[in-house]
C-alpha cells in the first residue's frame, strides 16, 4: 500500500473512531445519570461518590498524585481534601474548559458540570476540553465529561444539562463546596454569587475577554461578595461578549487555570492567611499581572449585608436588562419595512436582474478582512462623518441607482440607511436585513459567516 | 496659578475601558489644581480624555456601574471612594468589570 494512501486510511479510522467514542460517551452520561437519579431515590443521601476510605489515598491514587503529594502545601493531607470534596463548575467554555481538565486531573473527588450549550465550531480556539469531533452539536456537558474521563476516571463527575436560573440553581449548587463562576454573561453571575451567599459557598469567580481576564474569590473568609463589589448592574452596551467582540485564545485558558488554583488552595485551607483581592491579567501590560486589594464584606450589601433586602433568588435577567442568550440584539432603527430588503432579494439585484448598484459594507475593517460579499465597497459606519466628502462623490457617480448596505447581522447597516437617507438625502438606500449571516442561511451556505 | 498648587496624577485604563478613551490611550497624565479628590479626577477624565461615548464612563460625577477605581493598588472603598483626595505622584486605575467568558 502507498504510504500516502495508509496515511489517509488512517486518518479516516481515527475520524471515526473519535465519532463512535463520543456516541458511546453520550450514551454512559445517560444512563449514569438515571442510576444516580435512581439511588438518590432510593437512598435518603446522595451517594454519588466512589466508595474509598476517607482518611487514606489507595495505592492508584498515590502513584497518579506522587508529584503533587511532595508539595508541602498539598502533602497527603491536601490530596485527601480534595479527593473528599466537591467543585462545581458553572459554564465549560473557555474559562469551564481548563479549569474541569485541571482540577479533574489534580484530583478533585467529584466535579459537577453545567451548560445547557452545544459545542460550535467557534468555540474551539479557546474551549479545549472541547474535541473537534464534538463541534457539530454534542452538548457540551457531555462532550466535557469525555475530556475530563479521559484524563482520569477517578473524578466522579456530575452534569447538569441546563441552563441554571432562580429555579434550579440553589438545589444544584447546594451539595457542592465550592462554586466555578466561567460563566459568560452578567445576569448569570449575580444568580450564581446571590445563591452562593445564601447556600454560605465560597465562589471562584473568572471572565475573559478580547486581551483581558479577571480573577477573584467572593464569599470567602470576610471578604466581599460580587455584589459588594457591584451593586448596580452594568449599562448593557458596555457588556462585551466574546462572540461579539472576539477573544484570544489563551487568555480564558490563562484565567480558567488560576480559577482551578484557586479552588485547590481554597479546598485545602491555605487561602484563611490571604486579605480579599482581584487579579487583573493583561496581553498588553508589563507586568501582565496586577494585584488589587479589595473592600471586606459591605454591612449594607442587598445580599450578604447584615440586613439583605435580596433573601430569595430572582429575575436577574430583568435585574441587567439582559441574559444568558441575549449576546446579539436585533436592533429595529428602520420603521418602513420598504426601506430593507431580505437576503434573498438581493440576491436577485446581483444575481438574475444584474441591476446596477452599489453595495456598501459598513462593518469595521477588521471584520471586512475576514470576509466580504463580491464588489463591496467598505466605509465602517463610524467613518462615515470624517469621509462625508467621498461617500457623497460615491451618491453623486451613482446617478440615482441604488445602494445596499450590509454588516454582520443587519443591525449598523440600518443605522447606514438612516444616515444616508437623512444627512445625504439619497432615497434610493436599502440595508439587507441580517446581513451576512443571513445570507449564509438563506442564499450561500459556503460564505464564512462569524 | 503656580505650579506648587497643582498635581499630577498618572491615569490608567483597562478591562476594555481604553477602547472609551482618546486614541484608546491605556495610560494618561492628568494635572489637577490641588486639593484634588477622584470626583474631580473623575470629571476632569470625562470631559478630557474620553472620546465620545461619555455616558459610558462616567453620570452624576462618579463612574458608571461596572467599572472600578483602583487607588494606588487599592479598591477605592477601602479609601473613601469619590472623596479620596489625591496626591501628587497617585496612580489610579479605571477598569471596566468583564463578564466574557
Ligand atoms: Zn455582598
């Protein structure tokens, strides 16, 4: 046989078997899940956990942890700590992702999981414990669980398929003795912090994004909790997300491991010595660390205060004005439904009816690198005052032929209609409602949409 | 005014918060005429330094919720926040809380 064609031959085996494995995965994550359900039923406490002996490691569990165990600050009695406790890790995505593969692999006893998403091809630059196999819907709750399987089985491992809200989040949180904040949104934050404080957990929170990440541990040993920190929720344009506004890869990875650092020094008492503090981490700065030392617990605090105004969880997506899948707002700017035109129609304009026109991409630079539709002309909606001039020759060379405007989603390109009907006068100005990622829906499913 | 009465303090932004400022500065001077508290500090950086977008920065003379003030690696509450008076030479930190993840 030709060396490339076993090469090939081989490839498309490993292809296949990584698909089998994660069926078989998702399989046992279903029925271990109905036995616990089962026991738990059928026994008054949740005896979830791997029989072992409390007060001594087994001879696997000294030969997997031995390099860990000559640390002072682990030592058998650290390992045994952590092999008798619980972590929950809300969110396995960047942040989620290395945190489990580390804490699973330094030897937590039981680590809970919960997403209610399913793995994307987008999330795997920064979402490793995610396998490319599973981007094409497995749900990350199971697709984590063969990652963290697959790096040691004596981690019993919880998942929670769901999206965690005021209904569900005390009794999932309840059993566990610390919390992982790898959340992505602000709404879910306050839920998990107000649950912690009230279940008395500790909670490990991290966020990442673009360039920056930020660490913390609230509800921990006089110190404050998040909403001691925040009270008020953030105006909702400054919350950034990582789908809109990108993220380096790293960087969550970077947070994610300091969080699972966090948890082993929490869970084996060597964090009472330390006073409140955040971490900040940036690509850019010299340091890329920076320590900042935080207030103590507030006495007026809504939720942790000595007289809390917050006793029972609520609508926290009200609270912030936005929730767990608010990440891309439809913006409505344009009124008449005359003024925009559907993807499929413009597909007609360049395709069947050839008419002349101009399309003008007003999304940033940046992004019109990544991909474009053919003989757009790009002017970002925020330069549109400083080169007022050229976009008014562009109107004038037009000679009444019209212009379509476009941007990702569809939202910039109806404020570019405004702009262009109202402060240069030209009538004969339609955006594409949804923008390029409309257009790789409903006319071309091979354009890169992002 | 004389020199004596005025103040420098060394201003940096982070957590996204640069993105608000005049050629995304992450670090400026500020020179305040003394005494000067972080309200002023604050008022001086929204009408100087942000680029357009101030209603994101900063409303009723203090910062917008979300973003923290870092006084000499400190968390302004540990001082006495908006009243904290400045010295020559201070450094305070303006960064926005990130929720990515
Ligand atoms: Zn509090």
């Amino acid at each position: 046989m030709e060396r490339s064609e076993r090469i090939n031959l081989l490839r498309s085996r490993l292809a296949s078997l990584r698909a089998e494995e994660l069926k078989i995965e998702a399989e046992l994550c279903e029925l271990e899940e109905a036995q616990t359900t089962t026991e738990t039923e059928s026994t008054t406490t949740c005896s979830n956990a791997m029989p072992h002996n409390e007060s001594k490691l087994s001879s696997t569990e000294i030969r997997r942890y031995s390099r860990q165990l000559l640390i002072p600050e682990i030592g058998t009695k650290g390992q045994l700590c952590l092999r008798n406790s619980s972590a929950l890790i809300v969110g396995t995505g960047g942040l989620g992702s290395p945190c489990a593969m580390y804490l699973a692999a330094m030897g937590i006893g039981t680590l809970g999981l919960v997403d209610h998403d399913i793995v994307d091809y987008s999330n795997l630059h920064r979402q490793i414990i995610h396998s490319e196999a599973a981007a094409s819907g497995t749900p990350k709750v199971v697709s984590a669980h063969m990652g963290v399987s697959r790096l040691n089985p004596l981690c019993n491992v919880r998942l929670y398929n769901v999206l965690l809200d005021s209904t569900n989040a005390k009794d999932i949180m309840r059993n566990y003795d610390i919390v992982v904040d790898a959340t992505d949104n602000a709404a879910t934050r306050y839920l998990i912090n107000d649950a912690c404080v009230m279940l008395g957990i500790p909670l490990v929170s991290g966020s990442a994004v673009r360039l920056d990440g930020q660490l913390t541990v609230y509800n921990y040993n006089g110190g404050p909790c998040y909403r001691c920190m925040f009270p008020t929720p953030p105006p909702v344009d400054t919350m950034a997300n990582c789908s809109e506004t990108g993220v380096l890869g790293v960087v969550p990875g970077i947070i994610g491991c300091l969080q699972a650092m966090e948890v082993v020094k929490v869970l084996t008492h060597r964090k009472k010595n330390e006073t409140p503090s955040m971490l900040l981490f940036s690509y850019r700065s010299q340091p890329h660390f920076q320590h900042i030392k935080l207030r103590p617990r507030k006495p007026t605090c809504a939720v942790c205060g000595d007289s809390p105004s917050v006793t029972e969880l609520a609508d926290y997506v009200a609270f912030c004005g936005s929730g767990p899948n608010d990440n891309a707002p439809d913006w409505r700017v344009l009124d008449d439904p005359a003024q925009r035109v559907s993807c499929r129609e413009y597909s007609q304009v360049v395709g069947d009816l050839r008419k002349p026109h101009l399309l003008l991409d007003v999304r940033e630079e940046l992004q019109f690198d990544i991909c474009s539709l053919p003989n757009s002309v790009n002017i970002p909606m925020d330069q549109f005052d400083q080169r007022r001039d050229e976009l008014e020759r562009i109107l004038r060379d037009l000679n009444g032929a019209p212009i379509y405007t476009v941007c990702r989603r569809g939202n910039l390109s109806q404020l570019a209609v405004k702009y262009i009907r109202e402060k240069l006068s030209y009538d004969q100005c339609y955006d594409i409602a949804r923008g390029l990622i409309g257009w790789q829906q409903d006319v071309d499913p091979n354009f890169p949409a992002y | 005014m004389s020199e004596a009465e005025e103040i420098t303090v060394n201003v940096e932004f982070s957590g996204g918060m640069e993105r608000l400022m005049k050629d995304q500065a992450s670090s400026i001077q500020a020179k305040l005429p003394e005494p000067a508290t972080i309200r002023d500090l604050i008022i001086h950086v929204r009408d100087n330094v942000v680029e357009d977008k101030k209603e994101l920065f900063s409303k009723n003379d203090t910062v917008c919720p979300g973003i923290l003030v870092i006084i000499n690696g400190s968390d302004w509450e540990v001082e006495d926040s908006e009243d904290t008076v400045l010295s020559n030479k201070d450094t305070v930190l303006f960064i926005s809380t990130l929720h990515g993840g």
